[in-house]
C-alpha cells in the first residue's frame, strides 16, 4: 500500500490533535530506560524507570508525513539511566504517542545518558509516516 504526502501529512496531523487535545503544548514527553526493550504498544504499562518528564510537547506537522517533537528540558532528572524510550502524553497526563529513544538514535534522540538531579534536553524528536 502506497500513500500520497497529502494522505501521509493527514495522518500524523490527527496524532498531532489527539496530543493537543486540551491545549497546544501542554503534554509531557517521558523518559524511560528499560534494559532495551520498551513495551509492545503506547497502550501497555510503561516498562523500567522513569528517567525525567520533559514539559510543554510542541508538534510540527512538516506537511511531508512527517512530524517533528521538540519539549521544554527537565531541569533535574529522576534518575540515572539510558534513555530507550518515551511517551508522550496530552494535557491530562494520558499516554498518546510511544516513540524509540536512545544516545543519537532513535526517534527521540539525546545526547547522553541521563543523570539523576541533571538537565535532560531532548535533541531531536521525529516521527515519520509509512510509505514517507
């Protein structure tokens, strides 16, 4: 199966309105490391612990079946560990989106791994539509 921009465009912006649901921005984007192995879909218990909570989750509809994730930092980290990987969620703290994570890979990317009481900033956040 094969689909236009415009159809791919279409369906990562319905996921862009689903995590905006109660406000632009007002998501969380949460950081877990889980021994490499993150949980089977967005809809099961999150799996391993929880490394930082990025706030305020802004999602760019590239119009290119694309989106783009940027998230303010977390200015003191839960815990220590290797990010493997996040979810985000909408305004009322309900998981919407689970992404892959890790140190310059992944579709949420760090930097480094992530030290309990430091700053966590996420360096780039990308999800790509099949067929994109």
């Amino acid at each position: 199966m094969q689909f236009t921009v415009t159809v791919r465009s279409a369906r990562v912006g319905a996921i862009k309105t689903i995590v905006d649901a109660g406000g632009a921005n007002t998501g969380l984007l949460k950081v877990y490391a889980s021994g490499g192995s993150p949980p089977a879909a967005s809809a099961t218990t999150s799996l391993g612990t929880l490394l930082a909570t990025l706030t305020a989750v802004t999602i760019t509809n590239n119009s290119d079946g694309t989106l783009t994730i940027s998230a303010t930092a977390d200015s003191s980290a839960d815990a220590t560990g290797t990010p493997d990987y996040v979810r985000i969620t909408n305004s009322t703290d309900s998981d919407r989106i689970q992404l892959t994570a890790g140190v310059g890979s992944g579709e949420a990317s760090f930097d480094s791994t992530i030290t309990a009481n430091g700053a966590v900033s996420l360096t780039s956040g990308t999800l790509t539509d099949g067929n994109a």
